[in-house]
C-alpha cells in the first residue's frame, strides 16, 4: 500500500506499507527494496529502526518513509485508519510516474 502522505504533513511525501509472514520475511523484504534502492538508485535510508526485532521494520528516504510489518504489527499499529483521510496511490500509477 502507498499512501499520499503530501496533503497532511511535512516530513516526507509518501508511506510505502508492506507485510511479512513473519520477521525472517520482513527482514527479506527489507533486505531486497534497501539492496535495489541502494544500487539502482543510489540511495541509503536517513534512518533505519527496527530491523533487529523484525516485526515493523521503518526506514526514512525522507522523500519516502518504508513500513515493513508483521501481520500482528501491522494489525496492532493500524497505519492505515490512522492515516485514513489521504490518498492511496496505485502502484500502477506510483511505478509509471
């Protein structure tokens, strides 16, 4: 899930909200976008915090702020009701622009 974060604050443009199984799936997932923004865009996070315990996993591009939960995380931290007055961006739309 992408959500237009552009509307309601300052900090960063954009959440990128993903879901791992399980904390060995989150860290999975983390590993792939941190390893493809660090080579194909020349990237690093400004900050990282939770990769240890795995279960939300957060990393600021500024620009761009990375949730990787776990279903249990995910459920308990309801990102999406909290911010349930912005705009959802389709990945179609977030890829092509």
């Amino acid at each position: 899930m992408i959500l237009d974060m552009r509307p309601v604050c300052t900090f960063t443009d954009y959440f990128v909200i993903a879901t791992g199984r399980n904390p060995r799936q989150t860290a999975a997932i983390w590993d792939e976008v941190h390893g493809r923004m660090k080579h194909e865009q020349q990237l690093l996070p400004r900050t990282i915090d939770g990769k240890q315990e795995g279960t939300w996993i957060l990393a600021d591009y500024l620009d761009v702020v990375l949730h990787v939960f776990t279903p249990e995380a995910r459920d308990y931290y309801k990102l999406e009701e909290l911010w349930n007055d912005v705009p959802e961006v389709e990945l179609e739309t977030a890829v092509a622009g």
